[in-house]
C-alpha cells in the first residue's frame, strides 16, 4: 500500500488505529520521557531529527494558516510512495494538516485575545500547529500533548521552523487525568470513533466544571462528532472554507468548524 492510499484511507477509517495498541505506545512513552524529558528546552535524538528532516517537507502553502510553515509528508517525500510498511515508526498522523487544527490554528491567529496571558494546552497535537498558533499569538504558557513520541520530535522542529521557543510536549494519554487548571484546552480531529468521543466529553466536561477551563475544537463534520450528544452542548464560533486541494485529503469535507464547549 503506498502511502497515498494509506493517507486516504486514514479518513475513511476515522484513524481508528491509532490506539490500537495502546499500552505498548505507553511503554514507548515511558521510555522517551526517560530518555528526552519533555522536549522543551532538550535537543533531539540527531538520528531521529536527521530522519525527519530528510523525509518530510517544509510546508506553508495549501493551508488555512500559511504563516506557520511544518514540517509534513508531501508526494515529494520517499515515504509517500513507498510501502507504508518501510515506516520505521509508528503510523505518522503527525505528518498531516488536518483541518480541524488547521481551523483552530486560524481562529487563534486571527483572533490572538482568545489566548492572550493565557495557560493553552493542546491535546492531540499532532504536528503542532495549534500550540505554535497559541504561542504566536500571546499565550503565556503553552503545552502540547500527543501520545507519539515521534509527534513530539516533529513539534519541536516546527517550532524552530517558525521561530518560536519549543514548548513541553507531553507523551502520555491525559484523558481522564485531572491536569489541573489551564484556561484553554484546545483539540482538533480527536472525535474520530465512538469510544474515544464518550471519554473525550466526559473528561473535557469536568476539565470544565471543575476548574472553569474554556474549550475549543475543531472538526470538519466526522460522523462520531456530528451524531454525538456532546453537539447539545457546543456553541459554534466560527467557520472555514478548506482550500482547494483538502476536500480530496479529508474525505470530502470542504469546511472546517470552530466549537466552544459549555457543558
């Protein structure tokens, strides 16, 4: 399977495989943090970085936030034509600009009050986008969260990408933990099977009630988003049009929408 057809398939499937194997991304977890900490402040594995840095792209076009350039899996990198097999890691959702981010990443720049003096946490981060639009525009605190310590390392060379100081990226899962206080959560794209929808509202309504945290996600319309009883508490805030070429890449889906949670 080459890797476009991975890509694609991704959308169709709602990338339910992502935690599959859940306790063994635990273990790799551990043994990143024991390794590398949090990322902040730390430099990157050479090997690791030299590996991205030759099989991804500079990206800051095709996107709602040209802006921020990332680093991303384009159709002139080896991997996108190879087998998807020949990955040395994990499966690399990190790698693209979904449109959920995409949107909250436009949202925060183009409103910076949102998250101006503010503590921002992003969960999923994937490539890091959102966090680095936090970061650019006035966030006091800002920290990433994805489960793949490989997302970790992509983080950290798209904030030097964009000129900003590299952030903590946190690696272990935080759904149902209490992570204390932060004034904004910010997630995009997470809504994408029934299981991880339900833990999801659930823990980001007590994120809520018990600490006063705003909430902001983005999602272009997944089915586990739009069926969900969480829509009965979500306030639209804002909307966007994907650029041309993301309906192809996102199952069709030509928007992208910005909701505030108020449970």
């Amino acid at each position: 399977m080459i890797f476009l057809g991975w890509r694609r398939l991704l959308h169709f499937c709602g990338r339910t495989s992502f935690r599959k194997d859940f306790k063994q991304k635990q273990r790799d977890c551990l043994v990143w943090r024991c390794c590398h900490g949090r990322t902040s402040g730390r430099p990157l594995d050479p090997e690791l970085r030299m590996f991205l840095e030759e099989n991804t792209e500079i990206i800051d076009t095709g996107s709602l936030t040209p802006e921020i350039k990332l680093r991303l899996l384009t159709p002139n990198c080896r991997f996108w034509h190879d087998k998807a097999a020949l990955w040395p890691y994990g499966e690399p959702y990190w790698a693209m600009y979904w449109p959920g981010g995409q949107g909250l990443s436009r949202y925060l720049l183009d409103n910076p009050k949102v998250v101006q003096r503010k503590k921002v946490l992003e969960l999923g981060s994937g490539c890091g986008a959102t966090a680095i639009a936090a970061a650019l525009s006035g966030a006091s605190h800002v920290v990433a969260n994805d489960t793949d310590p490989v997302a970790a390392a992509a983080i950290v060379l798209n904030c030097e990408l964009n000129n900003v100081d590299p952030f903590p990226v946190l690696t272990e899962n935080l759904i149902g933990t209490d992570i204390g206080k932060w004034d904004l959560i910010v997630l995009g794209d997470m809504f994408y099977n029934e299981e991880l929808a339900d833990s999801l509202s659930e823990w980001l309504k007590k994120c809520v009630q018990d600490h006063g945290t705003e909430v902001l996600i983005g999602d272009p319309g997944r089915p586990y988003f739009v069926t969900h009883q969480i829509q009965r508490k979500l306030h639209k805030v804002s909307e966007y049009v994907l650029p041309e070429s993301s309906p192809e890449e996102n199952n069709g889906s030509t928007k992208t929408f910005i909701w505030n949670y108020q449970p």
